[in-house]
C-alpha cells in the first residue's frame, strides 16, 4: 500500500510524540517521589558520545528508580536529539551514568534528567574536535578540601564556572579528601568559623558507604555543581580520593588498625566510577583509569595515573638518618637511582611511550598529579622543612642570598658557601622526583620521539611552572602546576604569613635551577590554551576561600607560554622574553 512521503513523516512524528508521552506517563507513576540534590555533570568527552551523569535522591527507599536524560542542541529542548532511559539503583547509590553515542564532532549539546515529577537543572556539554581547529583552552583544577580549617569554600570552581570560556575542564585529583574532623594530617586552621563535616560523616571514610556520602557531600557544594553543569570534566584520581600518599599497595594515611588496604581501595575506586562522568577503560579492571584523549591534530591529552597502576612505596627521609652518623647520602642515592623503581608501572610506562611516539598532534599534553620538575634545594633546607616551622624563612633567605652570588659569578664566596648551595636534595620524595629513572624514560622518550611536551601537575596546593631538562640537559618540555582550590599549601605548612610566603617563591626561584614561577599563597587554577604557535598557561587566584563571598585577585595574575620545536621548548614571558635557559 501506498503512503505519502508527507503522511509518512507525520506519523513518524506522531509516534514519537506518543512514545515520549508514555515514558513521561509512567515515570511519573514510578517515581514521583524523587530529587535531584546533587546536580548534574558531563565527562570524558569524545567526538561522537560523552558521558552524562546525575543522582537521583529517594524520599523513600526504593530498588531502583527510572530516569530519562534528554539531549538537545538548544536551551529550550526544542531540537531534541537523544531520549533515553536508564535505571538508577540502590546498589549504585542511585547515580545514573550514560554514555550518549552517535552525536556530533566539536558539537555544544545541552542536556538534563527527568524522573517522576523531578526535573535536573540543566547542563551543557561539549564534543571532542576533529581536525582542522586553531585552539584548544582547558581549566586546570586540583586539591579541594571541604572544611573549612582544612580548606574552604570552593570559590574557585565558582569563579570558573562564571568566567572560563573553555572546551573542558580538567582534574587532576583530590576531588575528595579522606581525613576526619578531628584529623591533623592536614596542616592548617583557620579558626574562622565556616562549613565543616557533618556530624555522620565526620570520621575518616574508609568503606564504600563513607566514600559515598564524602562524595554526596562535595556535590552538594553550588559551585562545583555550577561548574559540572558547564563544562565537561576529564578527571583522574590522586591520593586523597584513597588516603593519603597513596601507593600501588598501601598508603600513608592507612594502617592495619583500619583493616585490608586492598578492600579499602576496592571502595574507594568503585564510588570514584559511581560519582564522577569517567568512563571505564577496562570493566574487568577499574584500577586502569589512564586513558587518552585527542582533540583534533592539536593537543593529544594523555591522562596518568601516579598512585594506583604502578607506583611503588615512596622513600622517606628519616629512613636514612642515624642519631649518630647522620644522613647516609650514599644509600640513599643508591635507593632512588634504581633503574626499576616504579611511578607509573611498566604496563602504563610502555602505554604512554607508545602513545607519544606515535601522537600526530602538535602538542603532547601529561595530565597527572605529582610535580615532574627536579625540585632540589640545598640539603640543610630538607630538615627544617620537616620541623615546620617559620624559622625556615630566615635559613632560605641566608642560601638564597649565597646562590643569587654565586649566580652573577662573586669571586669572594668561600669553599664552604660554595658547599651549601651545591649539596641538594629533592625537597617532596612524593613527586617525580622520588622516581628519577621512570622520569628519565618518559623525558627521553619524548626528545628522542621531537615532541613538544607539556606536563600539566596539581597535588602541592600551589602554583609552579618548571622548565623540563632530561639528564644531559636538554630541552624536553615545560611544566604548568596548578594551585588548590581550597588546600593549604606550603605557606600553611610553614605558618607562614603573606608577606613571607611572597618572599618564599621569590627565594625558591633563585633556589631551584629550573623553576621560573612559584606562588605559595594564594588559591587557584589555571587556564591553559593551545594553538599551533603556542602553548600557553593563566594562573587565576581568588583573595579568600575561608569566607563565601571573594574577588579574584587580578594582580597575582601570571602568564607564560612556550613555543614548539627543538630550538624553543622553554618557558617565556608573556611580557618578557625567555626567562631560563
């Protein structure tokens, strides 16, 4: 029988409408009793699918509750482009994740969830490039600490979601924090009053159920909510979504009191999966969350992880001093130039070789946690820093002075202040710098591969950039670190007042041969954009995250770029040319 094309597409239309109606029908008789409490979020972005992400909130227990996300190229959903249904259930704390496939490359899409008489608020969304583009921006965010005297307000994320004009967000660990009220790991009280941790979860979290409403909590937060609805989020974990200083098989802030370490982050991972937009490398295997993303020919991104896959126990200082003998330099050198000592673990090691070496991108970008620039300072620096106390200012400002002579070539200094400023020592064995060898390997890989290299770090709660020489001394790349969101960074952990945390990073520069910029005060993020000229980081600050209202603190402002190709691959001055060399 005979249709017209017309009559056709009517009905087509017509069925649609009908089948839409009947799903609003009956999720409205399933669910009605059901919030939304906790936003909505994005992640993960490919050119032809995205993952999207809510929780629904239960007034009453139920098994599962059913829950449509609507997709649609303008605010008003009128251009509706996908309409589907999944099911949130009690045993994955009713978090809905959705990997929407079949949309399109570079692509803004706006979405949001309906369940009952519930509707999300409303979250926008954007597709991964195809070639041909001339920029890629990316906010760089790490370490945010909900209370306020271990951190703050997360005002950071807020001024982001109102001012950031990018194409994702990138996180680079430290979402969540492990610790208790009552804990005093992390250094730091305010004694403002402020927000703090509820009383039912004021514990150190260590099972599932903890780890889960740690996470409720935080994405109660409005700012970060704000920014989740914004923009999509490429995410990877780094200790504190575990415990602290974590490693492959156990972690600092973890002892046997508080059970198997093995259970403890089987937890932790599988609220990560169930609570964050980031879709599974490997379902067999959770713990593989590194994973690569390709924004057209421009910048291949390739996120890390340095806690989990591979990395073993860290070194510790104490373990190399003796009451009587001192600090037993030749064993400790021996331990961290081991050839096999592990940050990434040989399966991830080969992976990201692999993948820089054949990356056609013009930038090739290391999204990770830890610091990757040989951070060493004069060794008689390492123990006071141990005893946090600001009587540290005063010894940096003595051998600063030393190495700013030493510098300009002062005939007059002596063996011995020559001495002082020669033996050095990397001041956080939690960082690449703990891992020389691995380091090495990826440096190496990256120089012999002619690739323009950018390391994108978090974790130290402040912000830095380092100039990237391998072994022999040439230019590999660069490093932009990002400030916390919240955390307090060194500038707390050596009480130190303003004033003196400015004069802290002026000294730390001229301390540590291949770091150009440091801020160890202020609270942050950056904004790093790329075209095929070059490569280029914003640090943004706000004046406070211990009170809810801020303003951005635009004279703290830094920008540097680098330029590709062999003979650049070095930090410059937006204003003032090359600044090392």
């Amino acid at each position: 029988m005979f249709f017209p094309r017309h009559l056709v597409h009517f009905l087509g239309v017509l069925l649609l409408a009908v089948l839409i109606f009947a799903i609003n029908l009956a999720l409205y008789y399933y669910s009605e009793d059901v919030s939304f409490n906790h936003g909505v979020a994005s992640g993960d972005p490919l050119t032809d699918r995205v993952i999207l992400w809510t929780r629904v909130t239960p007034q009453t227990y139920k098994k599962k509750v059913k829950v449509r996300v609507e997709v649609a190229t303008d605010k008003r959903f009128e251009n509706l482009v996908r309409s589907l249904v999944e099911n949130a259930t009690a045993e994955s704390d009713y978090t809905v994740k959705i990997d929407v496939k079949g949309l399109s490359a570079g692509t803004v899409y706006y979405y949001r969830f309906l369940s009952g008489k519930a509707t999300s608020i409303v979250g926008r969304t954007k597709l991964l490039p195809e070639d041909g583009i001339d920029s890629v921006r990316l906010a760089v965010f790490s370490c945010a600490s909900y209370p306020v005297s271990h951190g703050g307000y997360f005002n950071v994320y807020g001024h982001a979601a109102k001012t950031a004009d990018v194409d994702a967000v990138v996180h680079l660990g430290d979402y969540i924090y492990e610790y208790g009220r009552s804990s005093d790991s992390v250094a730091g009280n305010s004694g403002e009053a402020g927000r703090d941790l509820p009383e039912h979860s004021d514990k150190e979290i260590l099972t599932l159920d903890d780890y889960r409403k740690r996470y409720a909590l935080y994405r109660t937060d409005l700012q970060l909510q704000a920014l989740h609805a914004m923009h999509p989020f490429v995410t990877v974990w780094d200790d504190h979504e575990i415990a602290n200083d974590a490693y492959s098989s156990g972690a600092e802030n973890h002892d046997e009191g508080e059970g198997s370490f093995d259970i403890r982050r089987t937890a932790a991972i599988r609220a990560y999966y169930e609570w964050m937009p980031v879709r599974p490398v490997n379902e067999d295997r959770p713990e593989r969350i590194y994973r690569s993303f390709s924004f057209g020919n421009l910048v291949e991104l390739f996120m890390l992880d340095t806690r989990l896959s591979g990395r073993d126990k860290q070194l510790n200082y104490e373990d190399y001093l003796d009451p009587n003998a001192g600090f037993d330099g030749t064993r400790f050198g021996k331990d961290i130039s081991l050839q096999n000592r592990s940050l990434l673990g040989q399966d991830q090691l080969e992976w990201l070789q692999d993948k820089i070496a054949g990356s056609r991108a013009t930038w090739q970008v290391l999204g990770q946690q830890v610091l990757m620039g040989r951070m060493n300072v004069p060794a008689e620096i390492i123990s006071y820093l141990g005893n946090r106390t600001p009587a540290v200012a005063a010894l940096i400002d003595e051998v600063t002075d030393i190495k700013a002579r030493a510098l300009l070539g002062d005939p007059h200094l002596t063996q011995n202040e020559r001495d002082r400023v020669n033996r050095v020592l990397p001041y956080n064995l939690d960082a690449w710098d703990g891992y020389p060898a691995e380091r090495e390997a990826v440096l190496g890989t990256a120089y012999s591969a002619d690739k323009n290299l950018v390391v994108l770090a978090g974790d130290t709660h402040n912000g830095w950039a380092n100039n990237l020489r391998d072994g022999q001394g040439n230019h590999v790349g660069v490093e932009f670190a990002t400030a916390s969101v919240s955390s307090g960074g060194l500038e707390t952990y050596l009480k130190l007042k303003p004033r003196q945390a400015e004069e802290l990073a002026r000294d730390l520069e001229i301390l540590i041969d291949d770091l150009v910029y440091s801020n160890t005060k202020d609270r942050g993020y950056m904004i790093v954009s790329f075209t095929p000229e070059r490569a280029q980081s914003r640090w943004i600050y706000v004046d406070t995250v211990k009170l809810p209202e801020f303003t951005e603190l635009s004279s703290n402002e830094k920008i540097l770029s680098v330029f590709p190709g062999r003979a650049n691959r070095r930090l410059v001055s937006h204003r003032l040319g090359f600044l090392d060399d």
